[in-house]
C-alpha cells in the first residue's frame, strides 16, 4: 500500500566482514557514530549579530565488537603486531552486514569502516562462581564509515 512506512530492522541478525573474510560470530556491536564539528564565526563587515556555522572536521568513534571467547586469535594477534613496534599498522576493511526476519542471506544494510586496526583489547572477566560465557571485546579505530542500504526499505 503506498504511503506506508516501513518496519525497521532488528538489530540481532549480523555478520562481521574483515577484507571480505567472515569472522567468528559476534554478540554485540556498538558505537557507530560520526559527529562533524562546527566553525563559527561573524562576518567582518556584518551589520547583525548573527553568528555564521561552516562544518569542520568529521571525527569518528571507535567500534566496540564483543563476542565469546574461542580459539581464533587474529584479532589479538594483529593489536601485538601494533604493539611490538609496527610504525604503520596494517589497516582494513571491515563491514557489518545487517540481515532480516526472512532468513536469506541477502544482507539489507551495511556499515563499512575505512582503514581500520585494533585499538583496544578487553579480555573476559572470569569468576569461578559464575556460569557466564567468556566475553572478550576488541576496539577499532578508523577513517570513514560509510553507511548502505542494500534491502527492500524495510522489515515484512
């Protein structure tokens, strides 16, 4: 029917991407922000005192990827190549592919962050009384985020 407003997606069904390579399974994804500063300032020769507004620099947050913990350690393994001493990190793709309700593997939107590395490395918190996974979280920082859509305008 037209005019409708789509349903939006949920946010439980994804996959993570890194140069095109599917990466173990994550349980959580957060901070997906970008935030443009603003110059202000009056013209010289203004007659009011209206303060004018010029975008800035684009800054982008890190990401934050959580998942259990498991035996693959690329992650990890790429942060200690930083560590050791590596002047220019080895810097990539990664992608967030959100897919729908309907159980194809069509993804309907994308994040993408540009030259991404490891920035930070979280090991799980481990109490012998407890029965709760693992959960490590690594931190990338990046250059760009580019945002697609790549679905049908919304969820069925």
């Amino acid at each position: 029917m037209a005019g409708e407003f789509p349903y939006p997606y949920k946010g439980y069904r994804f996959k993570v991407e890194i140069d095109n390579i599917f990466v173990a399974g994550f349980s959580e994804v957060t901070g997906f922000d970008a935030t443009i500063d603003v110059t202000e300032y009056r013209e010289g020769d203004a007659k009011d005192n209206t303060v004018r507004k010029l975008p800035g620099l684009v800054k982008y947050s890190n990401i934050t990827f959580k998942r259990g913990v498991v035996d693959a350690i690329e992650f990890f393994t790429w942060l200690d190549e930083i560590n050791q001493g590596k002047i220019t990190p080895e810097r990539k793709s990664v992608i967030v592919r959100l897919f729908d309700d309907s159980n194809q593997d069509t993804p309907v939107a994308e994040w993408k962050l540009v030259r991404a590395f490891p920035c930070k490395y979280v090991g799980p918190d481990l109490k012998g009384a407890s029965s709760d996974v693992a959960i490590e979280s690594i931190e990338f920082a990046h250059e760009g985020l580019v945002r697609t859509s790549l679905g049908g305008g919304g969820a069925e």
